[in-house]
C-alpha cells in the first residue's frame, strides 16, 4: 500500500511538473488560454474553481502547480482568489464529511493513518485564531476533515479561518508562479524569501506557543530525555 501509494506520489509530481516546464518553455499554450478566457470570461474562472475544489475533495492531489499558470491567464490577483474560492468550497466540504458522517464514510477519501497523524496538533476546544494560523500553515486537503473530525470547533469558525488562513499562501503562490513563469526572478526570488521566512516563523510560533497539546509535547520531552 505505501509503496502504490509512494509510486502515485512521485507519478502526479511528474506530471505537474511536465505542466509546469511546458508552459515555461512554450507560451503558445497561455497564449491559447488567454484567448479562450476572453471569449469565455465565465467557463475558465469556473474549470478553475472546480479543479481547485475536487483536489481538495480528492486526497492527495494538488493544484499548486497549475496556479502560476492560472496567474498568467486570469493575472496573478484572481488566480489567487479563484483558488481561495475553490479550496475554500472544498474544506467545507471536507469539514463536514468528517463531522457528520465520520470515519465510515471518511475512510472512502483518505487514510485514516494520515488523517489520525493530525490529532496530536488538534485540541478539543480549537480556538479560532489557532485554525487560522494552522491553516497557513498546512495547506492541504487532510486537515479539514481532521479538525472535523477531532475538534468542536462551530463550522462557521471553521469556514471563517479557514478563508482567512488560505489567503496569505494563496496570494503568495500566484504572485511568485507569475513572476517566474513571466522571468521576472527578483519578484519571484523576494516573494520566494517572503513564503519561506512566513513559514518557518508560523510553524515555530505554533509549536511553542500551545498548537501542540501539551501531553503529547510532554511524551515527545520524555522520550528525548530517555
């Protein structure tokens, strides 16, 4: 099972990153998309959002690589907001799968493994500012239905940071793949610097300031000590 699941992995990085050396390389492709978009202002925003939102439904797939290339056929600031909008829609989703349904049905579209790995990171009582900084931090589809499954949090908290919690790395990801697919490598290099200082700053600040419960911090602190 891991072994299939590892040769999936490496399989869909492959390709997105034949998508991505593709439309670097060869701009015919966004020329096509551009135009497209202009005689259907309606039907490329949408695929879009409907891409972005099924990745996020469908563990462990990702539309970060496609992004850069959305910010050069709808510009960088409604790239970034078309894929709000679509892992926003999925998290919802996501969120209430794992909170009225469960693990029965939980099971049919993820590991549950992976989803439990998130529980050490996830309190009863999750308190709104901490989804929003957790959500920057881990931009992926599982903690959704984690903090659904294993929080209390009300949903409209939860859409509310998850929304805010998006936004930052969304921007950031569409600016960045903007500017290097565009060649403009000092924007990408700074937005580059930005996205990781951001980063590495939150998911400290996280981790010592309570986001981990403190029994599972005090067995990790044993451990080391043993």
């Amino acid at each position: 099972m891991f072994k299939s699941r590892a040769r999936l992995g490496a399989l869909v990085v492959l390709i997105y990153l034949g998508i991505f050396l593709l439309f670097y390389f060869w701009n015919t492709p966004i020329d096509y998309l551009e135009e497209l978009t202009k005689f259907n202002p309606f039907w490329g925003p949408f695929a879009f959002i409907s891409l972005a939102f099924l990745v996020v439904v469908v563990a462990p797939l990702t539309i970060i690589p496609l992004i850069p290339v959305a910010s050069v056929v709808f510009g960088p600031f409604w790239a970034g907001l078309y894929t709000i909008i679509g892992w926003f829609l999925g998290s919802v989703v996501d969120f209430v799968i794992a909170r009225e349904f469960g693990k029965p049905l939980l099971k049919k579209f993820v590991s549950l493994k992976t989803v439990e790995k998130y529980e050490n990171y996830i309190s009863r009582e999750m308190e709104f500012w901490w989804v929003v900084l957790l959500r920057i931090i881990v931009q992926v589809d599982i903690l959704s239905y984690a903090l659904g499954l294993f929080s209390r949090i009300p949903l409209w908290k939860f859409s509310l940071a998850t929304f805010i919690g998006m936004a930052p790395m969304a921007f950031i990801i569409s600016y960045a793949g903007e500017a290097l697919l565009q060649r403009e490598f000092k924007n990408f290099v700074i937005l580059a610097i930005v996205f990781i200082v951001l980063f590495s700053a939150l998911s400290y600040f996280y981790y010592k300031k309570g986001g981990v419960r403190e029994e599972i911090r005090e067995e990790k602190e044993e451990e080391d000590y043993e």
